[in-house]
C-alpha cells in the first residue's frame, strides 16, 4: 500500500516561492489501477517523481508497505519495489536495449525470449531491436515503448508509467492498453498511470485529476471521464462547436 | 615462452591470447623475440638494416587467416623503438592483433615508441585491432608512443580498432592513412584515462582516390586530473565521403581538447565532423538507479558501455 501523506512541494524562484505541489495526500491499494490526470504543468509528473525519489517533497511523507520511505534515495527505493517510467526516457550511447532490459530485469542472463516477450507487450519486434543502441538512432515512440518494456522487464510491486501513450502509434497502443489491463487483472502489480487517453483512463479503479498542484477530483472513471469532457470542451468554443458539427 | 603468470595475463589482455596463438606470430619480450612463427602465407622476418622490428609479408590471396604480433615489457628501465612493416598483396583478407603490455613494478620508466606501417595491396580488408594496457604499482612510468601509417591500394580497406583502457601514463599517438580509389579507412578508437596520465591522439586521414572513404569514430573518457588532446583530421582530395565523430566523457578535474580539422581540396568532396564533450548526463544516471543501480554501479555501467 502507497500512502502520501501532506506532500508539498515548492522551488524558489528568484525571491519567490513557488508552489508545485500544495498539500496532497491519497492512499493507492494493493493491485489497484489509478489514472493521474489532468492539464499540463498540473504536477502530475512532479508526484510521481516524489514517489519514485527523484524529487524530494519540501513537506510530508511517503509510506510503502508501512514503512516511510521519505528520507530514502532513488536506489533503495527501487529495490523495495518501485519503479517509474519516465515521461521523456534518457538515450544511452553504447547501451542496447538488451542490455537495458537485462539491468531492469536484474537477472544478468536474461533469455532472449523474456526480452521478446517484454517487446511484444509495447508491439516492438525483438529481433530488429534486441542489438541497437538505446541512443539518438530511435525515434521518440521507439525509445517511449522501449523504456516501458524496461519497466515491465523490472517487474515490481509498484509501477508508475508517465504519459505512456506519447508519441505512441495506435496499433502499439492498443497492444499496450492489453498489457495493462493484463497486469491489472493478473493482480501481479499495483499501476500508477499518468495519462490523458480516454481508452487508458476508463480501466482505472480510480481517477485522480491533479491541478494547479492539487487534487481537484477523485473518483471511479465513469464518474471523472464525463466531468472532464465538460471541463476540456466548456473551456474551448472552438473544439465545442467542432464536436457538436460532427 | 609465456612461461609465467605475468607474461600470461599480459598478452591476454592486450591480445586475447590464451596460450600460443593459431597461425603466424611474433612475441616480442623485453626487446628480445620470445617466439615466432611464419606460415604457407605470411612470413615474419627479423629487419635486416639494423633497425628493430620485424617485416611482415603477406602474399596475395591469403583469407581468413591471423597474425599475432604482441609486444610485452615488464622489466623496469626498458626504453624501445620499434618498426614493424607490414606488407600485404592483392585479394587478401586478415586480421592482424597488435598491442603492447608493460608490467613496471620499479621506479624507472618503461617505454615503447613503435611505427607501424602498413602497405595493403589492392582489394584486401585487414582488420587491425591494438590494445594498450598497463600495470604495476612502482613509481616508473609506463609509456607508449605509437605510430601507425596505412596505405590503401585501390579497393583496399582497413578496420583499425585501438584501444587504451587505464595503466598507461602518457601516450602520444599519432595515425596516417591514405585512401586510394575506391578505399576505405574505418577507425575506432577507445580512450579511458585516470590520475594524471596524459593521452594526445594525433590522427590525419587523406582521401585521395576518387569515391574513398574515410570515418573515424572516437570515444574517450577522462577521470581525475588527466587530460587529452584529440586532433582528428580528414582531408579530402577527390570525390569522397568522410565523417569524423569524437565523442568525451569528462568526469572529476580532467581536461579534455578535442581539435578537428575537416579539409576539402575538390568540390566533390563530402566531409563531416562533430566532436562533444559531457559530463554523464543527470538523467541517465537517475535512469539506471531507479532499475535498482547503485549511483557508482550507474557511472560504471554508463561508462562500460560507452567505451564497448
Ligand atoms: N524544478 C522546477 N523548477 C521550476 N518549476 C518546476 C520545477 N519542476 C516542475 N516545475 C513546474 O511545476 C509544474 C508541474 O510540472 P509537472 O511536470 O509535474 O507537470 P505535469 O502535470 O506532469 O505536466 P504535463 O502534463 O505537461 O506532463 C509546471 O508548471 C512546471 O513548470
Ligand atoms: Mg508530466
């Protein structure tokens, strides 16, 4: 179980403080699916971090299983089963996918068939990507589904994926979408999703809508998925009328 | 031959060798010959004009086969010039395994200055591959200044692959290649240095045959207080491609110049260069820790494969 507890977080800025994240707190069972979503520079990103360890809260804490795992750094935390995708994967000169998915995995003679598998689950073929460089070379879809397949490849208790589908064609999407509800019916993990795909975030237990540094709604998908239309398409009278057209 | 421990680690690591070698070879020992072996086709003979070093005759036609040629110091004091010609005929395909090793347990400096030179006949590909590798814990400097000239004949090529990974304290190295027609140079080059050893990589490759090509790739790593120097340069003189990619990683106190020199003496000349100098980028590290790396694990595994 993930618990937050009052988590804020702020960055100076010349004389000012700015605040990021303002007060947050929510509870994440075991094997649940939870949507984060909502509009860019939300914070989204920023929570996951903090979770992950790659951001340290200036308030609050962090339980996992009980334990708080606050003043812990990104290594132990990982170790102790979480794992975090990143929203813009970094590129490697000299490392190969494979070997990437063998540091993920943890298991240093990682078959060629546990990487084909993991590949498959993003609709990358194995053998045309097994030996290449994770670097400048790929594409941004290319090394998006490959840093996913990293993440499944770690297997952990705890997954975040951030903005999975980006840049992301729609035959590897739907592929993907499979994967989760898979994981998600398999009980095999816990999934923290950060996503603004309608398809991604009606398999969610639970939608968090995170802006302005908050959380402004919570619920089921079938509750949050109709109030968030109204929001994107009351604020736009252009995409309205475009809608209402069709 | 290869009758201790010493000896043994060292033509492994700078040559993989695991015993004695299949095909021709040379060991060359504290500026002794410690073995040799010619065969049907490549013959391996000591200079004749008083100079040290061997000539390496290859005859036209010969695929697929090896030529070892290592050279291991490991006394203290020993200071060498070497000249090793390597003449190699037409329709040939060979890999030839050079490298120096130096063990320098004493106070005094060891070193090794050679000049390589290669002449490969028309249509024939050889594989160089050179690794420097030192050891030893005494005070005395383990040097090597290695030089290394090739002449391409039209249609010939050459995959050179250097490599020079800790234990050398001050390398100067200087490569020359002419392409004819039609030729083709391909350098890789692997540099890693640490405390204060110094390295300066001092490479001219000249395009002089129409559609030659020429590419260098060099990727080096500077720890410490070391510092390298890189002056790569291509020189076209016909229609021809050539492409210079120097790639550092600068970590600790190190200082690292990377100069290269693209040169076109004909409008069909194509020639390209990109040099870069980093520190290990913030979000790779953070990458490998969160799949459970260690920050010194992330560094070593970063810099692993950089340098494979
Ligand atoms: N270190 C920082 N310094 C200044 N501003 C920051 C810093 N980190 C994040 N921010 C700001 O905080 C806000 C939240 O960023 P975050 O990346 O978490 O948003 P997000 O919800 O993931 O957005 P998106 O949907 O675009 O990915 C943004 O306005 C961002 O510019
Ligand atoms: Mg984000």
């Amino acid at each position: 179980m993930l618990e937050l507890k009052h988590i804020s977080y702020s960055v100076h800025e010349g004389d000012e403080e700015l605040g990021i994240l303002k007060d947050i707190s929510l509870t994440i069972d075991d094997h649940k699916l939870v949507v984060f979503t909502g509009p860019n520079g939300g914070g989204k990103t920023t929570l996951a971090k903090i979770i992950m360890g790659l951001v340290t809260p200036t308030e609050g804490q962090i339980i996992w299983n009980g334990q708080d795992i606050t003043g812990l750094g990104i290594t132990e935390r990982a170790r102790l089963g979480i794992s975090y995708g990143f929203q813009q994967p970094p590129r490697f000169k000299g490392l190969t996918v494979r070997d990437l998915l063998t540091l993920a995995s943890g298991d240093s003679k990682l078959s060629k068939d546990k990487c084909c598998q993991y590949l498959t689950k993003v609709g990358l073929c194995a053998n045309d990507y097994l030996d290449r460089e994770v670097d400048v070379s790929l594409s941004g879809g290319e090394v998006k589904r490959i840093e996913i397949a990293s993440i499944l490849a770690r297997n952990s208790q705890l997954m975040i994926f951030d903005e999975p589908e980006a840049g992301i064609d729609l035959w590897s999407f739907a592929r993907l979408t499979e994967t989760f509800e898979q994981i998600h019916a398999n009980g095999s993990a816990t999934m923290i999703i950060i996503s603004h795909q309608e398809r991604i975030i009606s398999l969610a237990d639970e939608v968090i809508v995170v802006g302005d540094g908050a959380i402004r709604h919570r619920g089921s998908a079938s509750e949050i998925l109709p109030q968030i239309l109204a929001d994107t398409l009351g604020g736009c009278p252009v995409l309205t009328k475009e809608v209402t057209a069709q | 031959m290869m009758d201790n421990e010493i000896d043994r680690e060292l033509l492994e690591k700078i040559a993989d060798m695991l015993g004695k070698p299949v095909g021709a070879f040379n060991i060359r020992k504290d500026s002794g010959c410690d073995g040799r072996q010619s065969t049907e086709h490549i013959e391996i003979t000591s200079k004749t004009d008083g100079k040290s070093g061997i000539d390496i005759r290859i005859k036209d036609g010969t695929v697929g086969e090896t030529c070892h040629i290592p050279v291991i110091i490991t006394k203290p004091g020993i200071e060498e010039m070497v000249y090793n010609d390597f003449y190699i005929g037409e329709n040939c395909n060979v890999d030839i395994v050079a490298g120096c090793g130096i063990h320098n347990c004493g106070d005094q400096t060891s070193r090794h200055d050679g000049l390589h030179t290669f002449y490969v006949g028309k249509n024939s590909h050889v594989h160089y591959t050179e690794k420097h590798y030192g050891e030893g814990d005494g005070k005395g400097g383990k040097i090597m200044n290695p030089q290394t000239v090739v002449y391409l004949e039209e249609g010939a090529s050459i995959q050179m692959d250097t490599t020079q990974i800790r234990g050398i304290d001050s390398t100067k190295r200087y490569t020359k290649i002419v392409c004819g027609k039609g030729a083709e140079a391909v350098i890789t080059e692997r540099l890693l240095t640490h405390g204060d050893q110094v390295a300066e990589s001092d490479m001219e490759i000249v395009l002089d045959g129409e559609d030659s090509k020429g590419r260098v790739i060099s990727r080096s790593v500077a720890q410490d207080e070391s510092s390298q120097v890189f002056y790569p340069r291509m020189v076209g003189n016909a229609q021809c491609f050539g492409h210079v990619q120097c790639d550092s990683i600068i970590m600790g106190q190190a200082k690292i110049k990377s100069i290269p020199a693209i040169t076109a003496n004909c409008t069909e000349a194509q020639l390209v260069h990109e040099a870069a100098i980093g520190k290990i980028a913030g979000d790779q590290l953070l990458k490998l820790e969160t799949l459970g790396l260690t920050e010194e694990e992330a560094e070593d595994c970063i810099l692993k494969g950089f340098l494979a």
